[in-house]
C-alpha cells in the first residue's frame, strides 16, 4: 500500500483540484439575479466532480510512472524522486492493471457526477460530458504510454492547460449554471497556467535526463534559457490574469486577500531567476503546487463575501 501511494504522488493532488474548487465557488457567489446562491451550487456535484479530478490525476500519475518506466526514461540520471516501476517496487504488468481499475473508477465517477449535474434531461450536455471525460482519461494515459505518447513530442503543456485549467474550473462551473460565464475564463487561465508551470519546472528539472532518452519535452525543444522565460511567463500571466478577474467583478478592496498567494510565487521566481542546477528545481514544484491550492482558497473565499464580514460573522458573533 505504501508502495501505491507513493506512486499516487499526493503531493500533486492539491494542484488538480485547485480548479474545481474556483469553479464550484464561483457558482456559490452572491449575484444580483441570485437571491440564494445554494439554489445554483450542489454539494453532490461538487464531490462528484472533486473524486473525478483525483482519479484522472491519479491516473495520469500511474500512466506516467508505467510510461517512462517501460520506456526507459526513468533511470539512473533522473533528478527526482525515484518512480515506482524504476525501483521495481511494482512491476509493470501489476501498473498496467493500476490503470485499467483507475480508468473504470473515474469513469465511473464521471457517469456519476454527469447524472446529478443533468439528471435524465439535457442528453446533449450529457453525452458531451461523458466524451469530454472518456476524452480527459485517454489523454492521461497517452501523455507518456505508447509509441505515439505526446509528453515525448512537447505537448503535455496542453493537456495540463485545457483539462487541469479550463475544463476542470468553467466545466465544472458550468454543471452548476448550465451556462458558460464569461468571468470565469480569466481564472481558469491562471490555474491552468499555474499547473502547466508546475510541469515545466518537472521538465527543467529532468533536461538532461529526458535529452539522453529521447523524451522531447517543451523544455528539451527550447532549452533552458527559454524554458526559464516561459516559466515566468506562466506565473506571471497566472497572477495578472487574477487580478483582472477581480477588477472586472468588482471586488471589494477586503477581497483582495488572495494576493498574499502571491508572496510565495513572487519568492519561487526569484529561486528560479538565480538557479543555475537544474536538480534544485525539485523542491520548487511542491512550491507552486501549494500556492495555487492556497490561491484557489483565498480567491474562493474572496468571491463568496467580503472578508470584513467573514470576521464579524465568525468572531464577532454577527454583530
């Protein structure tokens, strides 16, 4: 069990769900046509739609462990922390079987979260759910497994961008509203934005290794000193594109709180701006995971109510 765990990596978990979080919030947010924002948000959608993330990520975990590991790309130059098939604490055939179970459990979940979302009414937003997740497992699994696996030709930037950014915040959102809001895109860029840079650091930090094994990564293709630009240009754009967010929806200037979020992203920056060794990056993922967990919370909270009546609410006794 200690062995399957590790190979969950726990750690990215926070990371896949930060986008869920936004989305169902914002659909918990006090709107002028909505009187009583619960009537919108459904505590079953939004656990359904939490154990699905967690499932494709998972998945996409273990898809990747089995991937580099029959393929070679995890061995004895990699940085990182040692991968469960590389050790040979799992054996492929028990990581391949990993994959089927993991692919029917978020299957499952998704067919799940879909019926409570729409019920037996609204057939095309359903069948359009269910291809979009059928379509999200398959991507996880072909990022690294298989001749054809597009984490070995650059592309995993985009799966990580339109299904852990735009897809798991406006489409969980819009099971909610069942409508598209315009809002909502500039925060789903930056949680995509900020979890494509968790990949590019993974990626800066595995240059070497994945040039000597043919994974040709984004970073492999542009090298350091671009990947390093456009790492700063994920973050930033991620934080701007917050700001701009709470400009156009008017935020109160107590609901701004989300910006502390940013001190920690500010910091990881300058570590990155000043490193020269591609393995010290490694601590750094963990870094950019947690900020953008913390500032899924932050916005979250911000969006729901003013903070200065959180405070008088909760330790004031609403006085």
């Amino acid at each position: 069990m200690k062995h399957w765990i590790e190979a969950a990596r726990l750690r990215t978990l926070p990371l896949s769900v930060s986008g869920i979080i936004v989305g169902s919030m914002y659909a918990l947010r006090p709107t002028d046509n909505i009187e009583t924002p619960t009537e919108v948000f459904s505590w079953a959608i939004f656990g359904f739609a939490l154990l699905t993330t967690l499932g494709l990520q998972v998945l996409s975990n273990f898809a990747n462990d089995y991937g580099d590991g029959i393929k070679g790309t995890d061995n004895e130059d990699r940085v990182g922390p040692k991968r469960a098939i590389q050790s040979g604490v799992i054996t492929p055939e028990a990581m391949k079987k990993a994959l089927v179970v993991t692919s029917i459990l978020t299957l499952t979940s998704a067919i799940f979260l879909i019926y409570v979302a729409f019920g037996e009414s609204n057939l095309v937003y359903s069948l359009f759910y269910l291809i979009l997740g059928i379509l999200a497992i398959a991507s996880a699994i072909r990022y690294t497994v298989g001749k054809s696996a597009y984490g070995y030709r650059g592309y995993g930037d985009v799966f990580v961008f339109v299904f852990f950014g735009l897809v798991s915040t406006i489409g969980v959102n819009f099971l909610y509203s069942k409508q598209l809001e315009v809002a909502i895109i500039l925060p789903a860029i930056a949680i995509g934005l900020l979890s494509v840079g968790v990949l590019n650091l993974n990626n800066m930090r595995d240059e070497a290794s994945d040039t000597k094994a043919g994974k040709n990564t984004l970073v492999v293709k542009i090298g350091a000193a671009n990947a390093k630009k456009y790492h700063f240009f994920l973050i930033i754009g991620a934080m701007i594109s917050v700001v701009i967010f709470a400009i156009i929806s008017d935020f109160h200037f107590d609901q701004y709180l989300f910006l502390l979020a940013y001190i920690p992203l500010i910091k990881h920056l300058i570590t990155v701006s000043k490193n020269q060794d591609p393995k010290l990056l490694d601590p750094e993922l963990k870094k950019v995971a947690l900020s953008t967990f913390l500032l899924s919370i932050l916005l979250s909270i911000c969006m729901i109510s003013l903070i200065s009546d959180i405070v008088v609410n909760v330790f004031l006794g609403g006085r």
